[in-house]
C-alpha cells in the first residue's frame, strides 16, 4: 500500500510564480549532489525551493527603518532603560547560505520619544530576513534604532548558533556565537554598560 501525503505545497493557487531559470539551477544542484531531479519527490522541490528563499530573503523587499517611523513621545517622563529579550530570529549565512538560528536583545536609552516593543523584533527581522553574518546583523539593528530613535544609548547582543558550522566543516553542534554592538551611554558609560548587559543576562 502507498502512503499518499497531503502537502498545501501541491495547490500553487495565490502562490508566486518561481521562474523557470530559478527552477533549472535548483535541478542542476540537486543532480550535482547525486540525486535524480525527476525522481517524483523531487519534481515539485525547484519550485518549493525557490518559494522557501523567497520568504527567507523577505528582508530584501523593505526598509526595516520603516518600522521606527511611528513613535511616541508622552513617555511620562520616562527616560530609563527600554530592554526588549529573548527575541528569536532566523538568518542564512551569506558563505553557505546555511541558517543561522538565535535570539537578540535589545535595548535602548529613550530622551523624548519611544517605539512600540513589537518594532524592535520588527527591525530585526527585517535585516535577518537576508543573506548575513552575525557580526553585521548586529551593528545594522543597532545603527537603525540610533539613527531614528536618537536615544541616549543603544545596546544589542545577539547570540546564535551557524549551520554552516554544526552541519558542515569542523561539524560542531552546541556552539554558540555571541556578538554585540553598543552606541552612545552604554559604550561610554561603564554603569550603563554594566546594568544593561546584567539585564541582558551577560552580567
């Protein structure tokens, strides 16, 4: 007896159009890495495939500054630490095109005007969502935030673990990357310093 499987991917109604040229260099890596393209499994991958990058490379499609355009500016007087944590994400490497999976935080010292939480995930995911490394994606969210918030201070810390490394090469799982960017109060004021990456769980 078969086993019939019911993918969504079969109805391609309202989905995009994959090109044929995108679908032939999908095929030729997939014959390239030993396998049968024609082999009815694979018949429908290119165009899975090309989908899949599509929604993985969204990033390349807007402005993540967009996202800092509305803020509000009856804070109260409120003119402490903003932290925001814990912030999954995904990313492909620009090398391997392997994923790069991890969490951010981030933080950021208001003056007069703050953004809603949800923007600073958004901000984020604008830039993971492109081929990256983790040391730019890192200082790109950190410079959107400072040059469109002008806050006293900026702070973002983002630790991840790279496909390319744990599934390739030295093959290594568990091994996490961490890097950070810090502008303005928190690179210049140690207290500051100290406070949010405590905050941050890098105390």
């Amino acid at each position: 007896m078969s086993c019939q499987h019911d993918h969504d991917d079969e109805n391609t109604s309202g989905k995009p159009d994959v090109p044929d040229h995108v679908q032939d260099a999908i095929r030729t890596l997939i014959e390239w890495s030993g396998d049968d393209p024609k082999r009815e499994g694979l018949l429908d991958t290119p165009k899975r495939v090309g989908r899949a990058w599509l929604e993985y490379c969204q990033g390349y499609q807007e402005d993540p500054a967009i996202h800092m355009s509305r803020v509000f500016e009856e804070v109260g007087g409120y003119d402490e630490l903003v932290l925001l944590k814990d912030i999954p994400f995904q990313s492909h490497c620009e090398h391997h095109m392997a994923p790069i999976t991890g969490k951010a935080a981030i933080a950021y010292m208001p003056k007069d005007k703050v953004v809603g939480i949800s923007k600073l995930a958004r901000v984020l995911h604008g830039y993971a969502r492109r081929l990256q490394i983790q040391e730019r994606l890192t200082a790109e969210v950190a410079q959107c935030i400072w040059d469109h918030l002008d806050p006293h201070g900026v702070a973002v810390v983002i630790e991840a673990q790279h496909g390319c490394m744990t599934g390739r090469g030295v093959r290594t799982p568990g091994v996490e990357m961490i890097t950070s960017c810090l502008k303005g109060c928190f690179l210049d004021d140690p207290r500051s310093r100290k406070e949010v990456m405590s905050l941050m769980g890098y105390g």
